[in-house]
C-alpha cells in the first residue's frame, strides 16, 4: 500500500467532502442546463451552451482533484505533541501579543481561521520545534521572535 500523501484534520476532511458535494451539485444543475440548452438552437454557435461545458468541466476536474486529495489522505488524531507538527495547535507569544495556531497542510490552510500551512513561512519555522523554544518568522517588515508557550 502507498504512504498517503496528505495528512488532514478530521474538521479538514469534512471540509474537503462537503466542497465535493457543493461542487456534484452544480455540475449536475449545468448538466441539466446543458440538456435544456441542447434542445433548442445549435450547439455549435451557441456561445453560452460552450461556456457551460468549460465550467463543467473545471468543476468535474475540481471533483477529481478533491477526490485525489481524499484517496490519499492520512487522518490525523489529535493529542498531545512534545515537538510542533501537522495538526497541532501551537500558543506563540512575542512582546506584543499572544497567537493560537493550527498547524496544517496547505489543502485546509485558512489564516483567518488560525490554520496556518506547514508551506508558509511560520509553519516552516515552527515544524519541529518543542515548548520554550525561540524562532524567528521572516515578515515583510523583517523578522519577529516569538516563543513557543504551548503544544496541544
């Protein structure tokens, strides 16, 4: 058996299977349109009939994408982490301020909502690391220290 290549939270799984579902629906709601617009005028002319075959299929290739993602994936369990990895929750403090975030892999990256990719540049700095530990996250503005308070 192949060693999956992706490792998602439970949270991103049902997230990818429901974007899955979403996107099911709209290409059969334009492949009934499709149908519909058939039975009328040509098909050869008919400007918005092709735009709705493009659009169905970079949905049907969006599916297999997602379905790809889902065949290969290793859920992760949560529990407690001596070093940061994919599918923590990792508390950094600087001088300033305090920040929870999620370690994930980018597929269910979502800054706005605290899950931060391993690809990007504090997850890059961070993977590895255990409690106490100092890094330093490049930022436009130059570089930021933080503290590693907690790994749960």
């Amino acid at each position: 058996m192949c060693q999956p290549k992706h490792e998602l939270t439970q949270d991103g799984i049902k997230q990818l299977k429901l974007k899955k579902d979403q996107l099911q629906v709209k290409v059969n709601r334009l492949t009934n349109q499709l149908e519909e617009n058939a039975e009328g005028e040509s098909t050869l002319e008919n400007t918005e009939y092709h735009e709705l075959v493009r659009e169905r299929m970079f949905l049907k290739s969006r599916i297999n994408e997602i379905s790809e993602i889902l065949e290969n994936t290793k859920k992760i369990t949560q529990h407690k982490h001596n070093r940061v990895t994919t599918g923590c929750v990792v508390k950094l403090s600087n001088h300033t301020l305090c920040r929870v975030l999620q370690i994930v892999e980018s597929v269910e990256a979502n800054p706005r909502e605290g899950k931060i990719s391993t690809d990007s540049p504090i997850g890059k700095v961070i993977v590895g690391k255990k409690e106490g530990e100092k890094v330093e996250v490049p930022t436009p503005s130059g570089k930021t220290e933080y503290k590693i308070i907690e790994i749960y």
